[in-house]
C-alpha cells in the first residue's frame, strides 16, 4: 500500500529487523526519501504507514528525509544515517 501510493519514494528497513537480530516485540525502522517534504506530503505517508502497521499489528518507526537532506555531508555523516547505509534493506527504489 505504501509503495503504491507514494512509488517516487525510496523506502529502506533498517534496524533489528534488517539485521535479523529482532524478537518478537521489535519494531520496524524505516526510513522514507522523498524528492520534496512538505507538512501535508509527511502526514499523509504518516497516515498510511500508521494504518498499515495498524491492520498488520506491526510497529512503524519512521524517519524522512529528502533526497537532498539526506546525501549532504552534514547529514549524511551522522552515525544514525550511516547505519542506514550500512545495513538498509531497499523495500521500494534504490539508493
């Protein structure tokens, strides 16, 4: 549902259940780019990934990035975006 509302969006798990090191109470990770964000655009991938997870009895953690916020050398050096790199599994598009 999330890949077809939004197919311009690259959509990456990472985390414990990338790593395969998750039990059974784990959350999702997921990082969502976009090539713009705005207040609206991020409520409603808010609003599907939560409706999601919901009908799925699943946890989202989510964050959003754009394209270019998330390749800048400020961002793109944190220890948190790295191990997106690091261990991130494409569920839609591709880095």
């Amino acid at each position: 549902k999330i890949t077809e509302k939004f197919n311009d969006n690259i959509l990456l798990l990472y985390g414990s259940r990338a790593r395969g090191d998750a039990n059974v109470d784990s959350d999702y990770d997921l990082c969502v780019l976009v090539p713009e964000l705005n207040k609206n655009y991020q409520e409603e991938l808010f609003t599907i990934i939560w409706e999601e997870g919901f009908e799925n009895d699943m946890f989202f953690q989510t964050v959003y990035f754009t394209y270019d916020n998330f390749f800048s050398e400020d961002v793109y050096k944190t220890r948190h975006v790295q191990s997106i790199f690091k261990e991130g599994i494409e569920i839609n598009g591709e880095l």
